[in-house]
C-alpha cells in the first residue's frame, strides 16, 4: 500500500504572510516552488527551481559575430578568420556577479583579428563602449553590476597597438606606448 504526503500549500501572497515550523515545506502554487521555513521568517526561503540556477556552460562560436544571451558565461571562439563582435546583454538583465568569459580557443587573435566585447545601448565595459582582446588565446572575462556597469575582472591580451603603416599584402609598422605598473 502505497502513502500519499500533503504539504500546505498556498497563492504567492499566502505563502508569503505564512511562518511554517522549523524544517516545514509549503508549496507556493502561484510560482510552482516548493518554500522552506525554518520558524520565524514570514514567508519562508523559497527554493530555486531548475531554470533558476545557473550554469557555467560554454558557448561555441566559429567566426561569426555573436549576441551574447543572460545564460552565457563562456564565449569561445573555436576558428577566427577575421575581427569579430561579441555584443553583451543589458547588464540589468544579466545575473549580478557572475561572470561572463569571452575567449579565444583558435589561437588566431591578433592585432588584425581581433575579438571585441561590446556593451549593449548606453552600457559600459570599464567606462567605455567596448573592450579588445587582440593575441592568440586571447579572453576577457566581465561582471554586471546589474544597473548599466560592466567591470573587467580577468583578461589576457596585449594593450592596443597603432598602426603607423601598411603594406599591400599585410605587412605592418605598429606603434604602442607601455607604461611601467
């Protein structure tokens, strides 16, 4: 014989106004998540549902410009024949302090193939509109501040070049100005 278990259960506003006994579950009808409550917060912890957690999963690109989405966290170019623009979500809609990798896995980064991260609308990445990674294996690595700021956490490339001249067939003269740290 089998037994059947009955939780309470209630709209999203009841469960809210409701403080269970400690080690009490309720079922949240209103959101379809099961609530904890541990004997003196109103309301309880709610419980995440799958579609909630995140995931740390790897997003394969093979060189073409992208739209990054809230559920990126890694960005990797796996063939680069060409510069190529990653742009970011509205950091608002993307999960505050979780990072977001953009790298380059196809070693052909350089200072002419060059992998941008972009910030979406009046966004910023460090105060500007973008950043650059511009060499072989190249990765830059960003936090959302949740409310318009992206802030570089990590990265691996060289610091911008100018071009000074070049020549028909690629050859370059380049110029960068490095400053002791």
């Amino acid at each position: 014989m089998s037994e059947q278990l009955q939780l309470r259960r209630g709209t999203a506003v009841q469960v809210a106004a409701f403080t269970g006994a400690q080690g009490e579950c309720v079922m949240d009808t209103t959101n379809n998540r099961l609530v904890i409550n541990d004997g003196t917060t109103p309301g309880g912890w709610p419980a995440a549902k799958l579609s909630e957690v995140q995931s740390n999963s790897r997003t394969a690109v093979s060189d073409a410009a992208y739209s990054a989405v809230v559920t990126d966290r890694m960005i990797a170019y796996s063939a680069l024949t060409a510069a190529r623009v990653v742009t970011l979500p509205a950091s608002s809609a993307f999960p505050t302090g979780s990072r977001l990798l953009l790298v380059d896995e196809s070693g052909n980064c350089s200072v002419t193939k060059t992998l941008t991260l972009a910030a979406s609308g009046a966004d910023t990445i460090d105060g500007a509109a973008s950043a650059v990674a511009n060499q072989a294996y190249g990765f830059i690595g960003v936090e959302s501040n949740g409310a318009g700021k992206w802030t570089i956490i990590d990265q691996g490339f060289m610091p911008a070049l100018q071009n000074i001249a070049a020549a028909a067939h690629g050859a370059t003269i380049q110029a960068q100005v490095l400053e002791p740290v």
